[in-house]
C-alpha cells in the first residue's frame, strides 16, 4: 500500500525569533493563518488515503501535531531528541513497514510551498510508480534550478529510466538531447550527489540546464523494506536500533526502549548516509524524478517573504498589511506575531523586521542566512529561554 510520511523536526532557526523550540517554524500559522505543517497535510489530501499519512516530528510537539491528524495517535512518530534526515526516515519506515510488510513510502519535509497540487500528485504517483516496479529502487524528486542556488544541494542526472524489460548500463538509453526539454513524466538515473556548491560551481550547474542538475529537493519515495535493507547494508549500526524499535512500538515497551535506543544512534543525514551510496551500487537503482513546479523552502525569512503579498514598492507585510504603515521603505518584509500590532518605518530598504512579545528581529535582507549566527549568540547571551 501507498503511504506518506511527512517530515516535520528542525528548529528552524534561520526564522528566529517567530520559530522558537517549543513552536518550530512547521507549526507557525503564518501562512495564511495556516501552518506549513497543516500545508502539507492538505498537499496530500487524495493522493493517499488520510489514514495513511504519518508525521515524524519531535515527541515533545505530541499535543500540537495529533490534533491535524484526526486525532489518530498512531500516526504520529515523535522522536525523543533530533537525529538528522536517516533516522527519521528510517523510524518512519521501520513503524509502517511494520504494520504493512508492503508499504511504499513517499517522504516530504514540513517546509515547502510548492503549487499546483494536482500536478505535484500527478509527478508523486509517476514516483510511486517507478518504486513499485523494482523493489531496488529509491527515487528521489529534483526541482529544476531557479538561479544559482549555493544553498542547496544537486542531483547530476544520467541517462533516463529504461522502459520496462531494459538494463540499466550506460549507454542504454540517452539523456534528454535539449536541457530546455520538457522532464515531467520522466525518471532519470542519478549519476551523482552534489554537496552545496560555491557561487561559481552553482552558476555552472544552472547554465547546464534542468536536463543535467536539478536541485535536491529531500523528498523520495521507496519500500518500506528496501530502506531498511539500505540501512542495514550502509549503517548497520542504526538498523540494529531501528529493528529494536520496530520491534517495540506497538507495544508497552516502547517509551522505554525508544528513550534507550533512539539518542545513542548515529546523527546522519539520508543523503549521506544512504543515497550517496546507493548511487554508487551496481546493486541498487537510484532514480530522479523530476517536479518542474512551483517550489519554494520556506527556511529562512527572504523565503517567507515570497509567500506575501507585496506592495507597489516591494515591501512584503504579514500577517495583515493594514497594521503596518510604511513611509517611503522598498523591499522590507515586516512581519509580526500579533495581528494587531503595529510596525511603522519610514526610509528603510531591504530590511527584515520581525516581531514577536519577547524579542524583535531588524536585519539586512543579505545577512538573513546569519541570523542561525545570532541564533547561536543569544542562546549563549541570554540562556535558552528565547531559543
């Protein structure tokens, strides 16, 4: 059976001082009064039944999250502590493949805008699809570039997915011949992983076109089972605390052994930890599928920004554009956590202005990406209360 399972951890403290520890910037309803969380839930809605959507999230979020889930308990996968992307995901699969010896994952993170629906449900089914097929093969979705991106990283795509009854060797099939070609409703083999890149491998990759890089955009479909066999093969000492808790979980023992195991795990992403290597295994099939829409990592707050309506002079206001009263400002995102307070500027330009009761937010917009720096600094400042 065809399940989803929604990643939802990380602090998200590019979006300080909005995303806090006890309500990440998933669970912040400021998007149109609704959650990125809730976003993705409804982003799912038809493409699984709603009884097959799973959220792997922080334990201590339980009483937040399994309200969006019907109430259902046994979707939720809290995890007691952060242990990076494999151990989530990993969690995830050793919990519903559990339950369903054929379960087919798709797995998406809680921090994406991406639109229009019907067609990412459309390139999520073709994704299905091409992990039915062959119980060796992990697909992974690609976003075709937008601009030199340096912070995310690149899928370097080979040659398409052979038609049914074909091998996989090189020169069996050839690539897309046009880098502006059309990629929806084709699969690529991954030739490689791309770590981020620097400004100027970034523009290369982008002047290759989507036919050649496309950004790595940490959703994936695959079995349940051939997950954990990628685990067992390339971290074999997480699969055996994956198989203890898959053991437990749906018993009284699990608490216990969940806070036991689940901490002592090694902290790696799934990238690193399982795709990569998988890439480079004569064994198993590593496949991109490429989702040419609207997609947008709402990770930091020049991203948010995009998700806002703008004024004639740039400046994006959130959540109620009425509140602010802007004085010859340009490109400035004022945004505050309470809808009846009101932030007023006059002169300002490519500034970010976030408040909240405890603590305010002004930055240049080109030093966003240093407000993790800040976060770090008031941590050691002024303790973890504001964290």
């Amino acid at each position: 059976m065809h399940h989803a399972l929604i990643i939802a951890g990380g602090s998200g403290t590019r979006l300080w001082p909005m995303s806090r520890a006890r309500l990440p910037k998933q669970l912040i309803p400021f998007i149109g009064g609704k959650s990125l969380l809730q976003i993705a839930i409804d982003r799912l809605r038809g493409l699984v039944p709603d009884d097959h959507i799973h959220i792997c999230a922080a334990e201590a979020h339980r009483e937040l999250i399994v309200p969006l889930l019907g109430g259902d308990e046994k979707r939720f996968i809290g995890e007691p502590t952060g242990r990076d992307t494999l151990n989530a995901v990993g969690l995830g699969a050793a919990v519903i493949g559990g339950r369903d010896a054929d379960a087919v994952i798709a797995v998406f993170t809680a921090d994406h805008i991406i639109e229009p629906i019907d067609e990412f449900q459309r390139i999520v089914q073709h994704g299905y699809a091409v992990a039915d097929a062959d119980a060796n093969t992990l697909v992974t979705f690609g976003i075709a570039p937008m601009h030199a991106a340096t912070g995310y990283g690149y899928l370097k795509l080979g040659p398409p997915l052979p038609s049914e009854g074909e091998g996989w060797g090189e020169g069996q099939a050839r690539p897309c011949e046009s880098p502006g070609a059309s990629l929806a409703g084709t699969a690529f083999r991954v030739a490689q992983f791309k770590e981020k890149p620097d400004a100027a491998t970034a523009r290369q990759y982008l002047d290759a076109g989507p036919s050649r890089y496309l950004w790595n955009s940490g959703m994936f479909v695959w079995r349940a089972d051939t997950l954990m066999r990628c685990i067992e093969k390339y971290v074999p000492e997480n699969h055996a605390g994956l198989a203890q808790l898959a053991q437990a979980w749906d018993t009284p023992r699990r608490d216990a052994v969940l806070a036991e195991v689940y901490p002592k795990l090694k902290k790696i992403s799934v990238d690193y930890a399982i795709m990569e290597p998988a890439s480079r295994d004569s064994a198993m099939r590593v496949a991109a599928v490429p989702m040419p829409l609207s997609w947008l990592d709402v990770g930091s707050w020049p991203a948010f920004a995009q998700t806002c309506q703008c004024d004639a002079d740039g400046n994006a206001l959130a959540p109620d554009p009425r509140r602010h009263v802007i004085l010859d400002s340009r490109n400035t995102l004022a945004v505050s956590s309470d809808a009846h307070h009101v932030i007023a500027t006059i002169g300002c330009e490519d500034l970010i202005i976030v408040h909240t009761p405890e603590a305010t937010l002004v930055c240049r917009a080109d030093r966003a990406e240093d407000i993790k720096k800040l976060h770090a600094k008031v941590g050691e400042q002024l303790g973890k209360e504001l964290l």
